[in-house]
C-alpha cells in the first residue's frame, strides 16, 4: 500500500456490504458473517491511477473489491508492461503475496476504488475454524487461473482480431456480472488491450478499426461501447462460463 493510502476505520458493516444484494454472490451464514466483520479493519479508498499493490513488496493486508475495478500487472526492467488480468467488485486482493510472503505482480486502480481490508495475520484463523469460507477462497483462486488460462490461449493462439474480441468480450461479461457496466460501456483505453494482449498498439489501433467497421464496438473518447457481445465472443470462439452464485469476503 502507498504512503497517500490511509486505511479509515469506522468502516461499513459487512452486513451492509452492497456487493450482498447481487444476485452474483452467495449468502453468507450468520457465523461466517460475524467472523467476516472481526476479519475486516477497515475500508480503503484508492484513487484512479493509484498503485494498490506493488511487486516484490510485502504487505499485512487482503483485500475485497467493493466497487471500481483495477488491472495487476508485471514490469519488464525496460518498462514494458504486461497486464496479467482484471479486478472487478467481489475480487480478492492480495491473496498472492500474504502467501507467497511478497507481491509477485502490481495491481493499479482503472477507476476510484473502495476496498475492504483485512488482516492477513488472521487468515489461518478463518482456515482453521471455518471449512466453508476456506473453500470460497480456493474457489477464487482456481477461478483466477482458469481465467489466466483463458488469457494463454488467447496471447499465444488468438489471431489478432480473436484476440481483441475475446478480451473485449471478456471484460464486458465481468463488468456486467459485478455491476461495473450496465450500458456495454467499459472505461478502457487501447493502451490497456495493448499491454493485455501483447500486441503493439498500433496494430491494437488497426485491429479495432475493423470491429468498429463491422458494428462489432464503437470506440469513443475514455473508453469503448461493446454493440454486439454475442458477436465478439462468437469471433473469438469463447463463451460465457456458468452463471452460479460465486464467493466473495
């Protein structure tokens, strides 16, 4: 966390958390939302732009996406940079490094973010007394690499136009499932699919051009407007995984 980083306590009851009321999530029981509130210190509050995470630091805390959405990524020593995946509200946070001991990826805020904090130091408390909430953080993390799976396939197989369409498509479908995008709007630029993608970004530029042709996208200024989902994920020959509840701290 940065030093403009301050964590406020005082912060909103868990069993107000807003991310509850969609129909995405699963419901917690009473204990697990008790212990959930003993867990949590505080509420973060990280402005567009901002380093969340930095790679090989080390850091007391986990987090939970309440709102916003951000991008983890690595650095080449030249700068180069490779973003590795998306975060978007009910993501968690962290989890590599409180594990691992150090960050092995950065993690930036795409837009405002509110966070929730908690206290690595007790996470084998919550494995040692609660079975079902150990479950739901495995279950995050298998879906994090069926997700960079997905995203290997894509850089390494995927012609250039497949690729932009998955991602596109991609993106939309998680922003839709969390609440970030209503519209088929996503505030991305073609920096971001550049560096998702591993392609320049002029042929970035040349490869929206023709989904924008064929009414697939239409790019304007902060951002892009997705017209024909069905259609990028038809192109880029992916679909949609399942629709069940998913977990969240």
């Amino acid at each position: 966390m940065t030093k403009e980083q301050d964590i406020a306590r005082g912060s909103l009851s868990c069993a107000k958390c807003p991310l509850r009321k969609r129909e995405i999530f699963r419901v917690f029981e009473a204990d697990e939302l008790s212990f959930v509130e003993h867990f949590k210190k505080g509420d973060l509050a990280v402005r567009r732009g901002a380093t969340l995470l930095v790679e090989g630091a080390h850091n007391p805390h986990l987090y939970t996406v309440r709102s916003g959405w951000g991008f983890r990524y690595k650095l080449l020593e030249d700068g180069r940079r490779q973003i590795v995946n998306y975060v978007m509200p009910g993501d968690l946070v962290g989890l590599q490094g409180s594990l691992m001991g150090e960050m092995q990826h950065s993690v930036e805020a795409l837009s405002p973010m509110q966070l929730c904090v908690f206290e690595k130091a007790e996470l084998f408390t919550l494995y040692e007394r609660f079975p079902g909430l150990a479950y739901d953080i495995t279950w995050l993390a298998s879906r994090e690499e069926c997700m960079l799976d997905e995203h290997l396939l894509t850089v390494g197989r995927r012609t250039a136009v497949e690729k932009v369409a998955y991602l596109l498509a991609f993106v939309l479908d998680r922003a839709k499932e969390s609440g970030l995008s209503s519209n088929g709007t996503l505030e991305l630029t073609q920096q971001h699919v550049a560096d998702t993608l591993g392609i320049s970004l002029v042929h970035t530029n040349k490869t929206i051009a023709r989904l924008v042709d064929r009414k697939y996208v239409k790019w304007e200024d902060g951002g892009c407007r997705i017209l024909n989902p069905e259609g990028l994920g038809e192109l880029a020959g992916w679909m949609s995984g399942s629709s069940a509840k998913r977990p969240f701290l």
